[in-house]
C-alpha cells in the first residue's frame, strides 16, 4: 500500500480502534493514512539521548495500532492528527547519527509509539544507521512482524529486536489492550517470525496485571518456541504517570506493583 495521507476520521472513543474487542490490523490501516504521508512519517521529538540500554539515542514517533491502558504516551498516540511533524528517513536518520556521535553511544531506537507502522519508512533509517556504524533497536508490539517483515529485516546486521507482550495470555492481553484475544497469539507468531529468519530477538512482557501463575504458564509457552526467549524474557513494571493512573482508574484496573513519579 501506499505511504500516503488521505482525509481520513481518527479513531474515537466507541468506534473501531477503541471499543473492546477491536482489530489492530484495522486500526493499523487507519493510522497509517495519517501519520504516513509520501514517505515521510510523524515524530513528536527527535534524537533524545537518553540512559536506557545503558546510553541510547532514540526518536519518538507518532500513533500506534493497540490502545494499551498502561501506555506512558499520550496526545502522540490519542491524537494523531494534530501531534508531531513530519520527516523524512533522511531527517531522523541524520538527526540520530549526529547525536549518538555527539554523546559517543553506538546504539538507536524508534520508540514512543509503533514503529512498523511504516515499514519502508523504517527500513530506510535502519540502512542508514548500519552504513553509520550505528546498532539499532526495534522496539515494537510485533503484530505487524510477518515473515516479509522479518525477512527483510534479516539483512541487516545491526539489528535487535524487542517484542512487548501486552500481557501474558489472550485474555489479559484483550483486557489490557481492548483488542480481540486472538492477536496475542501473533505476538508470539513475531517471535517464532524473527528466529526463523535469525534475527536477534527478544520478548518483553508487562507483567504488573499478571498473577505468578499466569508469568509461569507464559514463560512455559516460550520455551516451547525456543529456550532463549524463556531465558531473556523481560519483565516490565507499569511507570504511574498520572494520565496512566486515571486511565487505569477508569477501566477499574489496580497494578500489583508500579514505579510511581
């Protein structure tokens, strides 16, 4: 499809792409109309050095295709027609390599919302921060991971990918998120996608909602995938800003624990 614009109504509360059970292949499709126009794509900062990963440089970009309660972004992710600017991969990429020069870091990210949205987009800046010298890390919810994306990523030896499990089963990933239960099982299939094309790859889940057992039954499940994601898989700690606060508060979610700010 086409990286175009089109005038196209963003997702609202009680409509497709909010109420519970949704599609984030449909919100996908809605979010790309406008946040990718002619190649270019949304961020609402770019080339912010920061500590992660111990010293990363990373560029924000604008909208995403799942409605996570716990998610820190906001306005960026809710509002996608009047948050950021648009770039081209030129822009981020050179705005990336400068600063990571700047502050002596070998690592880069796009975060702060999904960065498969625009694949070709992302495939541009990953090809130039390779021929900078420069590791790259894909942070992504991986239901947009199929195995053209994998493969075509697989090129690329500065590569690492974090998937973000919304949850650790179907049912509290559709609880967490609002979206139909079966797409926690493609983030699995992402996973399953990123070995098989011998992608450095792994698994994050959000496990602040999550009962022992259910952590358990999920590191079960990956091992059965492969021993290595059971192995690294990361475990998150909702952070508790406070529109992520009301937000939980609203969809009567408690966090056994949370980092508070």
């Amino acid at each position: 499809m086409p990286e175009t614009q089109k005038d196209h109504p963003e997702p609202q509360p009680g409509k497709r792409g909010q109420a519970p059970g949704y599609d984030p292949s449909e919100l996908a499709a809605d979010i790309r109309r406008i946040v990718l126009r002619n190649g270019q794509r949304k961020y609402y900062r770019l080339a912010r050095a920061g500590r992660w990963y111990g010293g990363i440089v990373t560029a924000d970009c604008c909208g995403c295709n799942l409605r996570c309660l716990f998610c820190w972004s906001g306005q960026p992710r809710n509002n996608v027609r009047d948050a950021g600017q648009f770039y081209d991969a030129f822009e981020v990429s050179r705005a990336l390599i400068d600063t990571a020069q700047k502050h002596r870091y070998s690592l880069t990210r796009i975060s702060g919302n999904e960065p498969t949205l625009g694949r070709s987009h992302l495939l541009q800046i990953i090809h130039a921060l390779e021929a900078a010298g420069l590791a790259f890390i894909l942070e992504t919810n991986g239901l947009l991971v199929d195995l053209s994306l994998a493969q075509a990523l697989s090129v690329y030896p500065n590569i690492h990918v974090r998937v973000s499990l919304k949850g650790t089963d179907p049912k509290e990933f559709s609880r967490l998120t609002g979206a139909s239960p079966e797409y926690f099982n493609k983030q699995l299939k992402a996973l399953e996608n990123l070995l098989i094309s011998g992608i450095s790859c792994h698994p994050a889940v959000m496990t602040s909602f999550s009962a022992p057992e259910q952590v358990s039954h999920l590191r079960e499940t990956l091992q059965i995938i492969h021993p290595d994601l059971e192995r690294n898989l990361e475990e998150e700690t909702v952070i508790l800003y406070p529109h992520v606060v009301e937000r939980l508060k609203a969809a009567g979610l408690e966090p056994r624990e949370g980092y508070e700010v």
